[in-house]
C-alpha cells in the first residue's frame, strides 16, 4: 500500500493541549472552586446557632487555671481542744426567766408615798402603787371631777371617785393592805360602803355594794375580797364608784392605778 492518504481523506490532527504549569508556579497558587450562592436552610440554621451558642457558654464557664498559692505556715489554721466539762447528772438547775419578772414592788412604793402624803405627792409617784378593785377589766363609765349629776341633772357637782362598769354581783377585793374603818350604809349617797385605811392618811373607799363581806376593824391584805358591786344608794345602775383619799381629800384614782 502507498504510504500516502488516499484521495478526499484528511488524517484528523490531535488536539493542542495547554502546557501544564511549572512546579514553581503551582506550589504559590491555589486555584479557586466555585461558591454556589445559596441560602442555609431552617434545619442548618439553627444547628449553626447552636453550636455557635454552646461554644460561648463553654467557653464562659470553664475556670481559670491560675495557680493558687498556699497560705504562709504562720497562718495555717490549729487545732484547738475544747475544755471537756463535766456536770453531776443528780444537780439541780434552775433558769430564772429575768424578761418576765419584775422588781417592782407595789406595796414598797405605796409605803414610800403614804410616809411623803403629809405633803403633796408629787404627779406621777403614786402610779402603779394600788391594784384594781375589780375581779373583772377596769371600763371607766364617768371620770374624776366636776360634771353634771345623773341623779339631779345639777351642773358643777364634784364626782369624787372612778366609775368603773361592773355587772352586780362582781367581786370587789381591796387595792392595798390596810384596815377596814367603815363597813355598812353610807347616807350621803355611797349606798352599801367600805373604807380601807391603808395608813399615813391614804384611805380607799368602795361604794354602791350589793353585798359587804368584811366588818370594822378587820386587816386586809392587797386582794382580799371585800364584797359586790351592786347599785345601792345615788346609783342609776350596776357599777363601782371607786375613791382615793390623801388626808381626807380626793384625788383622782387613775394616779394611783
């Protein structure tokens, strides 16, 4: 066969390729890839969050690594041996509760004012030193002083006492230890009435009683029963009409209450 091409053929010639760049040239570039621009979607999104998120508070939370010193041997903490006490299990222990008691003393304080009652007991000194007289809680109805009289309607007239509310029948005991002067009917108004002289011209009196329970001359002490309250004599109801007297005057109760 003839080595050349036949006639009407044409021998297809190889392509021409690109020579393939040195190796000094590739070591210094990178090719760059193609980014498809396209959004994350929902899912990856919050996954991205997440561990966005969790690395922060990890990283926030670990603790520090700086190395803590050891306090100076002088200043190391001891040991202490507390003391061992020992108590008899026979021994008796009493507590006194000294926030509930007092050391006031009623009836001392009343001796002291009664020794300075030859003059004017100075406002104030006397309180506390007399008890209630009733079983029941002091209700003043009508007070110490001038006022207009239930009884006659007359203005200006000097009520001498405390009127304390007291159903009749309630228990009237005495407001200091002393000595019963007077024990019956009093016919200036006071109705069944006692006096209690309780020395150096103090005097008590309890007056509109439904019942007396001590006679003349007995001794008392602070609290003793000394009868009823009722409404006998210039009363409009049940009630104790309650006096103090300092060398025969009046004073008002509530000084000494």
């Amino acid at each position: 066969m003839s080595k050349h091409a036949a006639p009407g053929r044409r021998r297809a010639s190889a392509p021409a390729t690109a020579p393939r760049p040195r190796a000094s040239q590739a070591s210094g570039r990178r090719a760059a890839v193609p980014v498809k621009s396209r959004s994350l979607g929902g899912a990856a999104q919050k996954v991205a969050i997440g561990a966005a998120t969790s690395g922060l508070i990890l990283t926030a939370a670990l603790p520090t690594t700086a190395a803590v010193s050891e306090p100076p041997e002088d200043m190391q903490p001891t040991a202490v041996e507390e003391p061992v006490v020992t108590v008899d299990p026979n021994a008796s222990v009493d507590f006194e509760r000294a926030a509930l008691s007092s050391a006031f003393d009623p009836d001392a304080k009343l001796r002291q004012v009664v020794v300075a009652a030859g003059s004017e007991v100075a406002a104030g000194a006397a309180k506390g030193t007399l008890a209630t007289p009733l079983s029941s809680d002091l209700v003043q109805t009508s007070g110490f002083g001038y006022r207009v009289s239930p009884i006659t309607g007359t203005a200006g007239e000097l009520h001498r006492g405390q009127d304390f509310a007291a159903a009749c029948g309630t228990e009237v005991t005495a407001a200091a230890s002393g000595t019963v002067t007077e024990a019956g009917w009093h016919s200036f108004g006071g109705g069944n009435r006692i006096v209690v002289d309780h020395g150096n011209g103090v005097e008590t009196t309890y007056n509109h009683l439904s019942a007396l329970g001590v006679a003349v001359g007995a001794t008392v002490e602070r609290g003793d029963l000394l009868g009823a309250s009722g409404s006998t004599g210039a009363s409009t109801g049940c009630h104790l009409h309650f006096e103090v007297m300092v060398n025969g005057e009046v004073v008002d109760p509530l000084g000494w209450l």
